[in-house]
C-alpha cells in the first residue's frame, strides 16, 4: 500500500512540474510580442481553470488570483493589464530578452521588507548561494546562534533563497521547500521568505 502511494504522490509531482513549466510556456508566448490583449487574458483564466493541479499551489494561485480579480468587472483597464504583465516577468524570470541570461528564483514568493533577525531564529536554505556553499552558510548561521533546518518546518522563521537559484526554478520546478513555505505563510504561520542579500545584510 506505501509503495501506492509513493507511486501517486510521484505522478503528482510530475503532473505539477508539467504545469507549471506549461504555464511558464504560455506566459513567454504571451509575452512575446509585448502586449497583452483581452483574449489572452480570457484564455489564461480558462487554461487555469482546466488545470487545477497548479492553479491552486503557488505560483499558479498568484497568477489565477489576479487573473480572476483583472476579469471580475469584465473590463481589463491598462493599469490591470500592466500589473498582469508585470506578473508574467516574474514568472518567467523576467523579459524574454534577459530570460535566456537569468538565473535566480523568481520574485513572487519573496518578503522584501522583511528583517533577518539570526540569534534563535531557525533558518532552511534552499538553492545555490554567492556568499559560499551551503554548508558554509548554515556554519555562519549557527556561529551566530542561529539553528538550521534541513527541511521546512512549522518552527522555520526564515527559508532563505540563494543568489544563484537553481536552473530547475526556471523550468518549471519550483522546489518543494518554498512550496511548503508559501503554504505555511498562507495558513497565517509567521514564515518570512527571504532573499540571500537579505540573510547576509543581516550577518
């Protein structure tokens, strides 16, 4: 019965990171002719819509949540098309001109504002980092009286994202780790999402 569900859990996945890299797909083919016009927008919803595997995780609820807040009146103003497609460039990691050249985690998930405070707080890294490797870094937290955490966890305060970022984010794989942080902060748990500059201002 485990190996069942282990069997399902992996088709689950592997139906997710079709999705997102087809949503990614449908984003830079939107984008490619630097417009957004009203039938896209009406398709996005539609093609969310059939696709409730990613469109009810993060980042596919992000981009459903405003798809369905642009369509609520049934008119798409500039300033709503702006912001939509604003939220596409993030998606795929920016403009197709600099895609090809970009490399770090896209920016939806991140809590910009949010201060890094170290001693007793507990930390999970995800990615690849500038500062040094991972294992480095997790040192540097704990020499300061940080506490890590291999895998996300209720009791994480901060997941931090390296520099770096990985190539898989960017092909539609976003990593479990800030999946399951998103969900947290969602349920109203004090998680903060933060960007390695972030974590190393605060060293």
């Amino acid at each position: 019965m485990s190996n069942f569900f282990v069997r399902q859990s992996a088709a689950y996945r592997n139906d997710l990171n079709r999705s997102a890299a087809a949503l990614i797909g449908i984003a830079q083919g939107i984008l490619c002719d630097a417009h957004l016009n009203d039938d896209e927008v009406r398709f996005l919803d539609t093609w969310l819509n059939q696709n409730s595997a990613i469109a009810t995780v993060w980042p596919g609820s992000v981009i459903h949540a405003r798809v369905r807040n642009v369509l609520a009146d049934a008119v798409v103003t500039s300033e709503e098309r702006e912001h939509l497609v604003e939220l596409l460039q993030q998606l795929v990691g920016g403009t197709l001109e600099t895609l090809a050249e970009s490399r770090h985690v896209i920016d939806l998930a991140f809590d910009h504002g949010a201060s890094v405070a170290i001693p007793s707080s507990t930390f999970c890294l995800t990615g690849d980092f500038v500062f040094a490797t991972r294992a480095h870094c997790e040192s540097v937290i704990e020499n300061r009286g940080g506490i890590v955490s291999k895998s996300v966890t209720k009791k994480v305060a901060y997941v931090v994202v390296g520099g770096l970022g990985s190539a898989e984010w960017k092909h539609g794989s976003f990593g479990t780790k800030i999946e399951k942080a998103v969900a947290y902060r969602d349920s109203g748990l004090p998680i903060r999402m933060v960007h390695e500059d972030q974590w190393a201002s605060a060293l």
